[in-house]
C-alpha cells in the first residue's frame, strides 16, 4: 500500500488532469461524483475484496492494479500510476 495521504493522491489526480490549484473541492479518494468519470474514461475496473487479501479492493486498469480498502482510493492510484506510464 502506499504512503500517500488522499489530499496528496487528489492533488496529484488534479494536477494530472490539468487542474493545476483549483482543486480545493475536488476528492475522487472519497466522492464518487469526482472519481467515477475519471474510471470510466481511463477504463479503470474494480473487482470486490478478496479474502485473501484482508478485503481490500482491486483496482485495474492498463497493466496497472492497486489495492487498497477503499476502492476509489485504489482507482485513482492506478490513473495516477497509467499517467506516470505514459510518460
């Protein structure tokens, strides 16, 4: 998992959709209505926790797969992750 706050992974979702600062009320870590379009559009899937995995989330999209408790947080760590691989 990573060490990263959701004020930290939003920021960086923000500037990665070209935001730049106007992201005071923008939270795809906690708000379905900021994160949904960014799955949808990115082709990020989530499966439903797995027992094995101490009911965490996976989120996959484009080779990338994250897990996490929450599964906005772990999608939007797999958008963050596919925009690093574009680079």
């Amino acid at each position: 998992m990573t060490t990263k706050t959701d004020t930290e992974i939003n920021r960086a979702v923000a500037e990665a959709l070209g935001m730049g600062d106007c992201f005071k009320y923008f939270d795809p870590c906690n708000n379905v209505a900021d994160a949904w379009p960014i799955i949808v559009e990115n082709g990020i899937s989530l499966d439903s926790p797995l027992r094995n995995l101490d009911k965490r989330w996976q989120a996959r999209g484009n080779g990338c797969y994250r897990y996490d408790l929450d599964p906005l947080r772990a999608a939007m760590l797999v958008y963050l992750e596919m925009m690093e691989s574009e680079k």
